[in-house]
C-alpha cells in the first residue's frame, strides 16, 4: 500500500523531471519544427530528409538498446542521463551553423545520440515513481509538461523566423532553453540523490517475457507508418499551404493538444488499458489523408489527429511496458523497445521519402495500413497485458 506521503513525493519528482523536459523539449521541438524548412533552403530533397530523418532516430534507437542494458547493470541512471543533455546544449545551436545539408545531416544524428543516451535513464527513474500514482498519469503529466516546452520552443524559432525570414538563426537561439534544461537536470540530482538507487541491478540473464516482445512488434508497426513531422512540414512549404513563420506556430498548436491529449489519455489508460492506444492510433491515421491530400483546413485538422496520436504514444507505450517488466529490467526493456521503433521509424521515413516524390496517394495508404495493422495489434493484447501486470 503506497502512503499519501509516497505518493506527493513521487508526484513532485516527476514535475521536477518535468521542468528538465520542459526545457529540453523546448529546445528539441524547437528545432524539430523548423528542420525540414532548413533541409528544404539547403538544398535537400524529400528523399533526403526522409532518410535522414529515418537515420537519426534508427541510430539513436541502436544506441538506446546498449544504454539500457549499460543503466540496468550499473544503475548509473543521473550520469547517463547528463552526459546525453550535455550534447544537446552544444549540437542544436551548431545547426545555425550547418553550411550545407550534409553537415545538417551529421549534427541531427549526433542530437539524436545524446537523446538516446538519456531517454532509458531518465524513463527508469520516472517508471519507478510513476508506480506511485499510477503509470499512465504519471507519465501523462510528465508528457503535459515536456509538451508545454514543445509549445514554447516552435513559437521561439517562429518568432525568430519572423525577423529575418530563414530558419538558420533561430537554432543559435535555443542555446538558452538548451542550457535550462541541464541546469535543470543537475537541480533536480541534487534534491533527489537517492532516486533509482533502490532499483537492484540486473540479473546476468535478462527474460523479457513473451508479451513484450509481441507489444514491440505492435509499436515497430506504429512506427512504420508514422510521418514524420519534417516530412509534413517540408509539404506544407513545398506547396505554400503556410508561410515560413506559420509552419512552426502550427508545431506549437500541435504540441499543445499532444500534451492535453498525453493527460486525458494516461488518465484512461490506467482505467482501461491498452486500448487507448488503439484509439489514438486511429485517430493519427485519419491525419495521413488529411495532411497530404487536403487543402490548407484539411492540413490543421490532419496535424491535430497527428497531435492525438504522439499524445497516446507519450502516455501508453512507456506505460505499458512499465506495467509487465519489473524495475531491475526496464532499462533493457525501454532500450530494447527503442531500438525496435526506431528502426521501425528509420524503415518508415525513407519509404514516405521515396514515395513522396512519386505518389502522395500511395504515402498515405502505406502509413495508413501500418498504423491499421498496429491499431489491431494493440487491441488484441489487451487481455495477454492485463494477465502480465497481475503476475509481473
């Protein structure tokens, strides 16, 4: 039985991770928005930055696999998690820099390594105080918060792209909210010096048990037929449905209903399951029609359901893999996750690439079948799930 006070105080050391996120998403974000227009006044093609969109997100999950079993064995969750925010302080800033998309190319991976040396590290700490208060809220409000610095950073650069009309010069300025979230960090390590130092180290043999692995084999399908944002944001100026300075105001919005999304849909995860998930995948797939086929209302509406979708990813897929996998295994388990997804993701951005240049039509139907198949999948392991949490 968790005591009102374990509780509070697990609820205020996920806000305290909250604000680190709330920074660095507003970094990430932030020049999440504004990548695909950069690649675009680089000289990058579609197929270019699917790839290298889809090659970021497959190395870092390579990565994220060897960081999570390198946490369970020595449960060096906080130095992990700092020297991953160390390279996102120095990287994204450098992109004001990128001369030519290649070098552009080669400074998103590496924000991409740092984002993966950090994100098993940080989950296992944040899964073991979300057990507190219930993993699908507590991941909810963690998300809430990471999404209000996702507002945040787009409208920065949206409002440094106002003044001069490139996107370039407003990577220098998320400098500043890069160095928050590290100072953040390094605040919240010494409040809490003894988070995670009860989890026991891993066995030399890990068994993930069976059910997990058929819920990463539904999370890789999710991923597959997910776009990217830089893919879509790449559309919308290819074909002047938005100005410059709209497209990552319309990132802001976006991240704004994934954070509300993120709280109302943990808070029915711990109420009814997975099945969330499935709704919310749904959802997302109707954004695939809807922001490549449509006209300039189409594409809000296709970014919310995109919106809804990431909201139900933030709050169910670490949430569930925390309900069937015990604490001294989590780290091999998120990082074993993450490497299924974002290959998965990394497979996914490169066939929309290539099909971009082709057929807009056949883009969408393939997301759009991907994401049915995961929608599926995710629905029938409602029972296998529930039957793990009551014997994990």
């Amino acid at each position: 039985m968790v005591s009102s006070e374990e509780r509070n105080t697990a609820l205020r050391f996920i806000v305290c991770l909250g604000v680190v996120s709330l920074f660095a998403d507003m970094t990430y974000e932030g020049a999440y928005s504004a990548i695909g227009p950069l690649f675009k006044e680089l000289g990058a093609s579609a197929a270019a930055l699917g790839l290298v969109s889809g090659l970021g997100e497959m190395i870092a999950a390579s990565l994220r696999f060897f960081s999570g079993r390198l946490v369970d064995r020595t449960r060096a969750y906080w130095t992990v998690a700092i020297c991953g925010y160390v390279l996102n302080v120095v990287v994204i800033p450098a992109m004001a820099f990128a001369g030519n998309w290649p070098m552009l190319a080669m400074l998103v991976v590496i924000e991409r390594t740092g984002k993966s040396l950090r994100g098993p590290a940080r989950d296992v700490l944040l899964s073991e105080a979300t057990s507190k208060i219930g993993h699908g809220w507590g991941f909810g409000v963690h998300a809430a918060m990471d999404q209000t610095g996702a507002v945040l950073g787009p409208l920065f650069v949206a409002a440094a792209v106002l003044r001069t009309n490139h996107f370039a010069p407003a990577f220098l300025r998320l400098a500043f909210p890069a160095a928050g979230a590290l100072t953040a960090l390094l605040i919240a390590r010494f409040v809490y010096p003894n988070a995670g130092k009860a989890t026991p180290k891993a066995a030399k043999t890990i068994v993930l048990p069976k059910v997990f692995w058929w819920y990463v084999a539904a999370s890789g399908m999710l991923a597959l037929g997910y776009a990217d944002f830089p893919v879509l944001a790449y559309h919308f100026q290819g074909t002047h449905l938005f100005g410059p300075a709209a497209i990552p105001v319309l990132y802001a919005g976006a991240m704004g209903m994934e954070g509300l999304a993120a709280l109302i849909i943990g808070k029915l995860f711990d109420r009814l399951g997975i099945g969330m998930l499935s709704v919310g995948t749904l959802i997302s797939l109707a954004g695939l029609p809807l922001g490549f086929l449509g006209g300039e209302i189409a594409a809000i509406a296709g970014v919310a359901c995109w919106a809804v979708g990431m909201g139900a990813q933030d709050a169910c897929l670490r949430s569930g893999i925390a309900q069937v996998v015990s604490m001294n295994k989590r780290g091999t388990a998120f990082g074993a996750f993450n490497g299924v997804f974002g290959i998965a993701w990394f497979l996914g951005s490169v066939t929309m690439g290539q099909l971009y240049g082709h057929s807009l039509v056949a883009l969408v139907i393939f997301g759009a079948a991907a994401q049915l198949i995961s929608a599926v999948l995710f629905f029938r392991l409602r029972a296998p799930l529930a039957e793990a949490t009551t014997s994990a």
